[in-house]
C-alpha cells in the first residue's frame, strides 16, 4: 500500500477565489478524516466520512468549506471565496472502522492566501 | 467540550529517557492516542490507550490513569531523531467517537 497521498501538496491563491484539494486515502480504510493545522497547533478535525456518508463536521467549519467522497474512494475539500485566514495546512486521514484511533495521514496540502 | 493539556516544550540529552504529560476534560472518553510530527511531516500514530495501565511499544511506552484524566508518553533512550512534536489525542463524544481532539502539541529537542 502507497500510503495516504493528497494534492497538491502546496497551494497559493488570492483572496476570493476557490481552492479544491484531494486526497486518496489507503484503500482498505472505510473512514476518511479532513483536519487543518495552523503553525504552534495540533491538528483540528474537520469532517469525516465513514464511505461515501459524511457523519460529522466540526461545529466550527465554516460554510465555505463542503467536502465530498462520491464513491467512498477519494474525498474533496473544497474551500469557497477564500480568506487570509484559511491559510493552513490541510491534512486527510484514513482509518478503519475498529481502529479510529489510530489513523494514517497524508503529507498535506499547504494553502497559502494571499 | 474536550481540551487537553500538554507543556509545549521538553528537553533533553541522547540516551536519557523523558515524560510527556497529558490532562484532558471529556465529556465522554474512548482513549487516549499520541502521535509524534517531525517539522514538515505528517502526524504519526505512535500508541493508544483505552483501559488504564502502561502500553510498552520498543523505546517508547504510554500511561492511562481514566480516574486522574491523565496519561503520559515515555520515550527512553532517546535519540536525536526523536525530536518532534508529540500530541496526546482523545477521541470526540460525537456521533460515533471518531474524530480525534488534539492537543497542542510538546516539542522535544534532543541535543547531544
């Protein structure tokens, strides 16, 4: 197995404008986990799905963002109208069902807005 | 809510052995993960406790005390690669108990 992988790794937009991000995670794992990390921080959850249904999403996830895992494969985070402060790096975690505790992340997609 | 607590930094020498702490406030609790992140890296899981008592995994070993909220991560005979940031996780009282909390992070410097 090639592991959690998500691209792109690095990107850079202007305020306003639309990003959208991909992740493919290890392809036994049913659970799919977005979070975002900010320097000095530990990363902080954003959604998850369990195959193709997204179960849960943070409280404190704006509008803006919707995520997806049409075929319960790979997952997309899109993020709308972006802002300055939704520069992060955005990290994509797969696990299986039993072991939730226990999850594998990809390397992360840095968003820089400028 | 949940939140955690952990010292942001630790240091220490080659070969010494180290103790990073963790307090957490649940509402609900399923165990206690840690997770190791090299600078540029992706999180890695390192262990997971659910009942109280040690877990011992090579050099490094985790402690669970669910009456205290308390855990520790042990790493012993520390080596220079074992500098990066160390985060203590719970998972979340949601719909199912997956999505892991984290805390802030420990960074550890190990110097020669």
């Amino acid at each position: 197995d090639t592991g959690v992988s998500q691209d792109p790794r690095h990107k850079i937009t202007k305020r306003g404008q639309n990003v959208t991000f991909r992740c493919d995670p290890i392809s036994e794992h049913n659970r799919l986990y977005w979070y975002r990390q900010t320097l000095g921080q530990g990363p902080e959850f954003l959604t998850y799905f369990q195959n193709e249904a997204q179960l849960e999403k943070s409280r404190l996830l704006s509008d803006r963002f919707s995520a997806e895992r049409p075929k319960g494969s790979f997952s997309t985070l899109e993020i709308q109208r972006t802002e300055q402060g939704d520069s992060a790096m955005y990290l994509c975690a797969s696990s299986t069902t039993g072991r939730s505790y226990e999850q594998y992340f990809g390397p992360g997609t840095r968003l820089t807005v400028t | 809510g949940q939140s955690l607590e952990q010292p942001s930094e630790v240091t220490a020498v080659e070969g010494a052995i180290v103790q990073i702490n963790c307090t957490y406030q649940t509402s609900g609790f399923y165990g206690l993960s840690w997770y190791q992140q090299h600078d540029g890296g992706a999180p890695t899981f390192l262990s997971y406790n659910a009942l109280d008592g040690l877990e011992e995994t090579g050099r490094f070993s985790s402690f669970l005390s669910r009456s205290d909220s308390y855990g520790y991560l042990l790493l012993q005979e520390l080596q220079m690669k074992d500098s990066a940031s160390y985060f203590c996780a719970v998972r979340d009282n949601g719909q199912a108990g997956t999505a892991l909390i984290f805390g802030k992070g420990t960074t550890l410097s190990v110097s020669s």
